[in-house]
C-alpha cells in the first residue's frame, strides 16, 4: 500500500512509500532535502522490515531540530503501520 507522509521540522518536505502485505518498506521517495542524504536512506531502506527501519532511524537528530529525514521516515512508518 501506497503511504504519504508530510513531515515536520525537516527540509524534505513529504515522504512517499510503499509497504507491502509482509511490512517490507519499498520505493521510498523524500520531497526535498538534502538529495545525496535522503537517496542514500531510501536506497539502504529499500527491501527491509518497516519494524526494523524505525529501531534503526527512530531519534537520529540533524542538528539542534530536534528530529531528521531519517526519524520523520520512522514517525511515517509507524504511522502507516498504526493505521493498517
């Protein structure tokens, strides 16, 4: 299923993915942002638990803003995970 996500205190703006029946993350695309950055995360993500990426990403800082790409990507997988 195909998920959107608006993110908040990041410059990407959205993030887009897909997790499919087996809570594996797929064809995931952040909106803005440090391009090498979030390719990079979505490209490492790609074909792993949804579970296991939000342990892994959940409470990574950039900065003093208090989250990341990456945390905001475990906050969208938690949500869609929430919500079926």
């Amino acid at each position: 299923m195909k998920h959107t996500y608006q993110t908040k205190g990041t410059c990407a703006r959205k993030i887009q993915f897909e997790i499919d029946e087996n809570g594996t993350v797929h064809n995931v695309v952040f909106e803005g942002g440090c391009m090498g950055n979030t390719q990079g995360v979505a490209a490492l993500v790609e074909g792993m638990q949804a579970d296991d990426v939000i342990e892994k990403c959940r409470n990574i800082q950039c900065g003093f803003r208090g989250t990341s790409c990456p945390d905001q990507l475990a906050a969208a997988l938690e949500q869609a995970l929430s919500n079926g």
